[in-house]
C-alpha cells in the first residue's frame, strides 16, 4: 500500500543507502516494547480514587454501623426502627458526592495518561522502523490516531464514573446486607476490607487492558499509514502467557485478517493481553532495493 509517508520514508532511506550504504541497516526490527510504565500510571490513578472511597466509607459510615445495628434491631431483638435503610442510603449520597474531586482528578489525569500512551506508541513505531531503514518515518495522517484517541479518553470517563458508583454501590449492598442479618460491626468493617483488596485486584486487570488496547491501536494505524499490512506477533515470553497466545507467537499475521483463535484481536487488545505487534518490514525493504 503506498502513503505519503511511506513514499517519504523511502526516499529518505534511499539517499542514506547512497550516503552510507547499507551499514547500521537490519532486517528484523528490535521487539517492540510493551506500555508498563503507562500500565503502571492507570493502576496508581484508580488506586487512589478506591483509596478516596475507602476513606470516605470509613470516616463517614463506619461510626454509624453500631447505631445502625441497634436501630435495625437484629441483633439483640430490640425495639425496631424503619428508617435504618434511609439512613444507609443517605451516607453512602454524601460519599459518593465526597469523592467527586477525586474522581474528576482521576479523568483528568486518564487524559494525559492518552497522550502520552498515544506519543510513546508513534515514538516506538519510529525506532523500530529506523532500526531497518536507518531512517525515521515521518506520519502525516493524524484524524485516525486523534479520532481513537478521543473515544478512549471519553471512553475512560465514563469508565471511571462507573468504577466509582459499583464500588460505593457494592459497599452500600455489604453494609445493608450486614445491618439486615445483624453481623457484628467488625464483620462488616472486615468484609468492606475483603471487598476493597478485590477492587485493587481488579484495577489491576483493567489498567493493563485498557492502556494496552490503546496501544494497539495506535500501533495499527501508524504501520498502515507506512503502507506495512501485517505483523508478527510475539508474546511476553514467560510463564504468565496464556497457551493461546504462545501458540500465536513468531506467526505472521494480516491487520486486515486477526487471528481466529483471539476472537478476531490484535496483539494487546484481549483482556490483560501483554503480547505486541512487530511490523513486517520485508515489503520496504524490498522497495528500497528497487531501483529509484
């Protein structure tokens, strides 16, 4: 496929065959090199708002759980009280309205997080393709990358609206399930906790997944605005490779035609996937051995 770019690329590295030869050129290009410290960056962000939140929940509803207990009167068969749900129900309004900054923070932060994942994408697609040629690509067709790069910020708002609400949500569902079968306070003080460990757990799972999507597709489109079509796909390479991708690795694969055995995604793209796209450079090498 001819572009701009790539038609650019060529002549550029045609003229420093002519200067320098082919000295410093290399046929396969260095593995690309996975998002972590992004990955890491999204983890840290959603960390501190359920931080927000399990402060919130601790200062505003944990003094409340004795009287809430003994209003509901499940524990000891005394006088009951009607308003018990009302009043959980109005703690947990106020923490969700309290941890709104923190929250808001968290998307502004996600914003920049894009940025810079989408920079570091373009930034790798160059080293890799200047490992080869000698050269770096130039990209011009910027409405694509801008156009996923915006559906994944606002994607990731609403994202990170939705990760509030189900975890204040769920510790409404603890407290209001622990006051109605009468557990002790530090029953549900612990389950909260047990809760909260699951909620880090899990931002785990979505910070590699959501970062390394983003990173995929950047990828994508960068190599196709070179006129490269497909990619080799190559895993993490340890033990934590799921068998399906290890099958995939080193096999050469078509952007138009993804794997059937992922379900028709690209490296990076499953859930908590660590594999990468290398771009199949034999077709600009070929070019630039052709005579001008």
């Amino acid at each position: 496929m001819t572009t701009q770019a790539r038609q650019e690329l060529i002549r550029a590295a045609r003229q420093r065959k002519q200067e320098q030869g082919r000295r410093g050129l290399q046929r396969n290009p260095p593995k690309p090199r996975r998002p972590e410290g992004e990955i890491r960056t999204y983890q840290a962000r959603l960390r501190d708002l359920r931080r927000a939140i399990e402060r919130e929940i601790r200062d505003r509803v944990f003094p409340e759980v004795d009287s809430l207990l003994a209003e509901a009167g499940t524990r000891d068969d005394g006088a009951r009280a009607d308003r018990w749900p009302e009043r959980i129900r109005d703690l947990f309004i106020a923490t969700r309205s309290a941890v709104k900054p923190a929250e808001e923070q968290a998307k502004e932060e996600m914003r920049t997080l894009g940025d810079k994942v989408q920079s570091n994408a373009t930034d790798e697609q160059i080293r890799e393709i200047r490992a080869v040629l000698g050269v770096a690509p130039t990209f011009y067709d910027d409405a694509e990358v801008r156009d996923l790069l915006n559906a994944w910020k606002q994607q990731n708002e609403a994202f990170i609206t939705r990760f509030s609400d189900e975890a204040i949500q769920e510790a409404q569902d603890v407290v209001s399930r622990g006051v109605r079968s009468g557990t002790a306070q530090k029953g549900i003080r612990d389950e909260l906790r047990r809760r909260f460990q699951i909620t880090d757990n899990r931002a785990k799972r979505i910070a590699r997944t959501e970062v390394s999507q983003l990173n995929a597709q950047i990828t994508r489109e960068r190599q196709r605005e070179l006129g490269i079509d497909g990619y080799m796909w190559r895993t993490a390479s340890d033990e934590r490779v799921r068998d399906t991708h290890e099958d995939l690795n080193g096999r050469k694969f078509a952007w138009d035609d993804p794997p059937s055995e992922t379900g028709g995604q690209h490296p990076g793209e499953p859930v908590n996937c660590r594999c990468v796209a290398a771009p199949l450079v034999d077709d600009l090498l070929d070019e630039l051995e052709q005579d001008e």
